[in-house]
C-alpha cells in the first residue's frame, strides 16, 4: 500500500473538511476523494462518515486513525535510522518546541548541555503550537518535543512516547498597568489561546479541574503567546501567559499582574520522546541528558 494514502488520510482529519485538504495535499478534490476511497478499499471498511458536512470518522475510522499514525512514525524513524546508519559521521537532532520555549528556554538550556560544542552533531528547531508539534512527533519528523505540561491536560503523545521533567513555569493572568487600574471586570477584553495551543489546552483542564467556568468570549486569540502578550502591554485587554515570557515585562512595569496566587497555574517544562530506539546520536543525547537531570534535578 502507498504510505502516502495514509498521510491524506490524516491530512482530511487535520483540516475537517475534503476541499481543504486536497489543497493542502496538491491535489484536486475529486482525486483526493478517490484516494480516500481507495484507502478505504484497502481497508476493508468505510473510514469516513460522509453524511455530514463535517468529517467524522466513523467507529473503525477512528480505531484505523492510530495505526496510521503510528504506521507513519515507524517508517520516519526507520528511515532516519539507516540515514544514520549511512551518514554515522554527521549526525543530527532534530527538535520541536512550542514557540514561547523555543524563546525562553531551548537556547540557554542547550547551551547549559554543550551538545552544540559537538562539531558532528547538527541541532535542527522547529517552533509551532502544540498541535503541529504533536504531529511532528507522532509521524516521526522530530525526535524530542519540548513543551509545557500539566497533568490535567491531555497529550496526544500515548504510551509510545516518554517524557523528562526539566524545569517549571507558571501561567498567570496579566494586563497593562492602565487596565488593571481601571478594575478588572466581566466587560475587560480577553486575549486568549486559539485551541491548537498548548497553553490554551492546559489552562482549559486546570479551570475544569478546578470546577471554574470558560472565561468569555474572547475579544482577541492566537496561539502565539508572545503575540498575545504584545496585545496585553498594548493596552488591548487581559491574557494569560507563561511568568518565563513575561518576567522582563513585570519587572519593567510593562505589564502587572491581573489576578492573586490562587488565579496561577503552575506547569512543568518536558521533553518528550519516542520510547523506540532512535539515531545513536538522539540516543546518546537523552543518555547524557538523564545523567546531568539525575545529578541536577529540576
């Protein structure tokens, strides 16, 4: 079978709808649909409830969507694998991270591990919202994923993925000085997280968990933090932001505090990875990782 009839099948999930996925997969919708189909012959089992006009997967859709997923992985990896195998001279790590910890953290944390003093070892980043960065490590594009975490909030990544705890972070509720002078109220604009962000996912859970209602409709939402902190300081409303992203702001008096202690929500730094064997040299890295985590723990 065509791996590639696997990644339309997970590009028509991603995007919710046939036409937008053909586009995105280059193709025309009538020969997107027919690969669809073709994958579903292959199957043996309708994969997509076409009778609305969102996609739905039906009950086998659904359970097939996971061996695809990780279908896709298995393959990146192998293929990485005898990449490394091929090439042992010249090796590379290949990172994703939410773009507030790609910022924040990633450069002086990798500069406190020396990997980049290693002539051999090329680091590749790449920043996007947890969502896409999911997908980067389930199909096995990226060998470790840094990101924050809380346990109330759910993670794509099962039980083929591991993680390390690196450090901690808070998320709090921040404004201009103005605003905050002004009272905070039902009526204050809200800046908030679109639901392909990570922290937007988090601070849904931890309010759930703690039997808060959803703040109202937002007068502004990205998933990018530090757009959204750029809003804040401009006087736009209310957000809510990583203390690492906004610490020089608070200081600077650029940005105050919008609420008390008991509005924070405190949330780990973690690295994630495949638990499958990866390149030597991702796999020496997370050896050296573990020993410098163990006599360091965050």
């Amino acid at each position: 079978m065509d791996s590639s009839l696997l990644e339309d099948f997970l590009t028509l999930i991603d995007c919710g709808n046939f036409s937008r996925a053909a586009e995105k997969r280059a193709v025309s919708q009538p020969s997107f649909s027919r690969r669809i189909r073709t994958l579903e012959e292959w199957v043996g089992a309708v994969l997509i409830d076409r009778s609305t006009h969102t996609v739905r997967l039906t009950a086998a859709g659904d359970r097939f969507r996971t061996t695809a997923e990780e279908t896709l992985r298995r393959l990146q990896l192998g293929r990485e694998e005898a990449r490394a195998v091929a090439k042992a001279s010249s090796e590379t790590l290949r990172f994703a991270s939410t773009h507030v910890l790609s910022l924040t953290f990633f450069p002086s944390w990798l500069r406190s591990l020396e990997i980049d003093a290693q002539r051999n070892v090329t680091i590749e980043l790449i920043a996007d919202n947890m969502v896409a960065c999911e997908r980067l490590m389930i199909e096995g594009r990226a060998q470790f994923l840094l990101c924050h975490h809380h346990e109330a909030a759910n993670v794509r990544l099962g039980s083929d993925f591991r993680s390390v705890r690196l450090g901690s972070d808070i998320l709090l509720p921040v404004a201009a000085p103005q605003v905050v002078a002004s009272g905070i109220t039902a009526d204050t604009p809200q800046l908030a997280f679109t639901s392909d962000s990570g922290m937007g996912r988090i601070l849904a859970s931890a309010w759930a968990t703690k039997g808060l209602p959803p703040k109202p409709q937002p007068a502004f939402a990205s998933h990018l933090a530090s757009v959204l902190a750029a809003m804040a300081r401009d006087g736009r409303g209310v957000t809510w932001s990583a203390l690492s992203l906004v610490e020089d702001d608070l200081a600077a008096g650029r940005l105050v505090r919008a609420g008390g202690e008991s509005d924070e929500v405190p949330i780990e730094i973690r690295l994630w990875r495949p638990k499958a064997r990866q390149s030597p040299a991702a796999e020496a890295f997370w050896s050296r990782l573990l020993k410098i985590e163990a006599a360091n723990p965050a």
